[in-house]
C-alpha cells in the first residue's frame, strides 16, 4: 500500500495534468483505429480497398508522430516542459476537430499527419517533467499513475465511439483537449530544468545523438525495447477484424471493441509494470518479463484455435497488459540521459516507437502474401520481440538514478562522463 505522504507528493497539479493529457492523447490516438471501417466507409471506400487505405491512414499518423517527436522534443528541452505540452494539446485538439469535418480519404489523410505532430509531444513531456519534479524514491509510482489514467483514454474512445456517429467522435476529442488547456494556470516547471536553463550548456541538441557512439547505441537501445508495444497496437489489434475472419470466429471482430480491452489490459500493465520495478528495485527485470509475455502471448493469439469471441476479447486483454510497460519504456528513455537531452530522447524514443509501424506494415503486407495474413504477422512479431531483447541486453539499469545532470557535447568537456547540473552551469560561467 502507498503511504498517505506519497500519495500528497505524487497529486500534485502537473502530475495531475500529465496524466489527463496522455488521457486525451491516448483517445485521440486509438480513435482512428476504432472507427477506422465505418468512417472510410462513409467516405465512399470499397470494402476491398479498406486494409490498403487503412494502412495508408495509420501511416500518415505515424509519419507525423515522427516528424512531431522530434520537433517538440527539441523545444521541450530548449523551451521548457510546460510550453511543449500545452502547444501539442492545442495542436491536436484542433486538428481533431478537423476530422469531424473530412469529406475525402486524402483530406483525412493530412488531418491525421497534423494530429500525429501534435499528439506526438504529450507523453515523452508528461513523463519528463513528472520525472523531474517527483523524488527518485516514487518516480516509478508518478509514471506509472500517468499511463494507467492515460491509457484510459482509449476506453473512453471505444464507448463514445459505440454511442456516437465517428465524426461526433472526433468533435469529442478536439473538445477534451481545449478543455485540459484551461488547466495549465497552476502548473509549474520542472525546476531540474529551470537550473540548467541559466547556464550556457547546449540543450535539445538532437544531432548530438549520433555524434557520440555511446550517446547514439544507449539511444537506439531506448527505443528499440519499445517496439513489441506497437507491434501490439498498431497490427494485433488495429487488424483484429481480419484476423478474426481468418481464425473463423463465426462472429465478426470489431476492431474498436479489441482496442478497447487491450487498452483496459495496457492500463493493469502500466500499472503493474510500474509498481514491480519499484518492488523489484529494477526497471529492466521487469521489461524482460513483459517482453516475454507479449511474445507467448502473440503466439497464443496467432496460432492457437480459439473457438469463441469471448476467448478472443479476453485475449486482447491479456496482450494489452503483457505491453503494459509502455510507461516504464518512457520512465527508462528519460532517465538514461540528462536535462539538457532528456525531453528530446523521452519524446522522440516513443514516437520513434510509434513510427516503427511505417516498417511493420509494409513487412507485415509483404509476409501476409507470402505466407497467409497470420504467419505474416507472427513473423513481424518475432522481429519485434528479438529487437526489444537485443536492446535489452545492454541497457544500463536507471532505477533510482538522479536526475540533475546533464550530457556533455563530445569534445567540449575534459570530463569522461556525463556532468551534474551543479557542476555545469558554474564552468560555462
């Protein structure tokens, strides 16, 4: 149990609005994939073309969370936590309200890249600045609370969905979004970052990522013990409707419905996740575990007779909470590097992430007509679990590390390893 003197420590007002912004992130960013077949059908899509300009869809999406993750990972560290994390709720707010209004697939196609830029800068900000602010004893607790309340948002989505026509549904969100901006008067930075904004140290520098060997391999290790997450997401159960004809279910699946329990799943697991690594004193123990979980548990969802809808649900559940360390794959990319590179690497490692379904689909299509829709997929799968465990292998554990330094530029400092922010704003003096 949490003592009452964490839970005062972890309620406080940007913990607070980190988490209902993942929560209309999280909406926004599932709604798509809930009302994916009834919107394109309206929009006069052929039944046999809806995969293909499915596909197309997500992966303008994914394009702009790419391009988006960069940007305001920059701007998160040079700018500051709080102006990133409102702007990108503005963003993707209005945008969203621009859905509601589409009349073709391609002006679809744009909103979703404008909405992809905004929603990209929510969480790896949200759980920056919650990392920040939050003692080293109870970091895992704040994530953690941020993800289970975020991952909600797909909930939400799937009954509105379900209870409203699709473009209704996007109004809803556009409007949740404009209603969390009224929130931001009482938030406070990250004071972490307010110390190394006085000094002259170079921040948000996302090239100096691939300058350094060392700094470029810790990076692609953070987002490379992502990827089974989105594999999960983007083609388990964005495509459920197809796997479900396949596996001769005799009811048809509803994408939005898999969604919806995966995500109920997903909010157990971040919770979970969270709570083992502050039990087990590691964050990286507890990612091999969920990582192996997701693996047996494709392999279940793929290749074992189900027989029963019921068993299929229950099975998008279970998937969802074996992916449940989405929040501690965040926590790690933040704490892995310091303030003056902790929002670009905690922004855009997610995003880059989300991005990966730019390669998973096309392989997934390509395995999907060599091999059958369900082998195809297993195989994208096996990629995705061998990848996550390879940037396992050498990760360094973060659990309990403090927080308040910051990265050197290669070659500018005498220094072997990183500097603490007491240290570095005194030399650039």
């Amino acid at each position: 149990m949490i003592e009452r003197s964490i839970l005062r420590q972890l309620l406080q007002i940007p913990v607070i609005v980190a988490a209902l912004g993942y929560f209309v992130d999280i909406y926004d960013l599932l709604l798509f994939s809930i009302v994916r077949i009834e919107s394109l059908k309206s929009l006069g899509v052929a039944e046999g073309d809806l995969l293909s300009k499915g596909v197309f869809l997500i992966n303008m999406q994914m394009g702009g969370l790419l391009i988006g993750g960069i940007l305001w990972g920059i701007l998160g560290d040079k700018k500051g936590r709080i102006t990133v994390l409102f702007s990108s709720i503005l963003i993707y707010s209005l945008a969203n309200l621009a859905n509601g209004l589409v009349t073709s697939v391609n002006q679809y196609a744009i909103l979703r890249f404008i909405a992809g830029v905004g929603l990209a800068g929510e969480l790896g900000v949200g759980i920056t600045l919650v990392a920040e602010i939050l003692p080293k004893e109870i970091r895992g607790y704040g994530t953690s609370l941020v993800a289970g309340v975020g991952m909600l948002g797909a909930v939400l989505a799937y009954f509105i969905a379900e209870q409203f026509q699709w473009r209704t549904a996007y109004f809803i969100g556009g409007g949740l979004g404009l209603l969390l901006l009224f929130m931001r008067v009482k938030v406070f930075e990250s004071g972490i970052f307010e110390k190394v904004k006085e000094g002259s140290v170079s921040r948000g520098n996302f090239l100096s990522l691939f300058t350094s060997r060392k700094q470029f391999f810790k990076y692609i290790r953070c987002i490379l013990i992502g990827i089974p997450v989105w594999f999960v997401a983007g083609i388990l159960m964005t495509f459920s409707p197809e796997f479900g004809k396949v596996l001769d279910l005799g009811v048809p699946i509803v994408a939005g419905k898999a969604v919806m329990w995966e995500y109920l799943g997903l909010t157990i697991g971040d919770i979970s996740s969270g709570l083992l690594s502050q039990y087990f004193n590691s964050r990286k123990k507890v990612v091999f575990l969920f990582i192996s979980l997701v693996g047996i548990l494709s392999a279940v969802y793929l290749f074992v007779p189900l027989q029963s809808v019921t068993i299929f649900y229950a099975l998008c559940v279970c998937l969802g909470f074996g992916a449940g360390y989405w929040a501690l794959f965040v926590t790690i990319a933040a704490e892995q590097f310091g303030t003056n590179m902790r929002a670009t690497v905690a922004t855009t490692a997610p995003n880059f992430v989300r991005g990966s379904i730019l390669i998973m689909t096309p392989l997934f299509l390509i395995f999907k007509e060599q091999f059958g829709i369900l082998t195809g997929a297993g195989l994208v799968g096996l990629l995705a679990i061998a990848t996550a465990l390879i940037g396992l292998l050498n990760m360094e554990e973060t659990f309990g590390k403090d927080l308040d330094f910051v990265e050197e530029k290669p070659g500018s400092y005498p220094l072997v390893g990183p500097q603490t922010v007491k240290e570095i704003i005194p030399l650039n003096h």
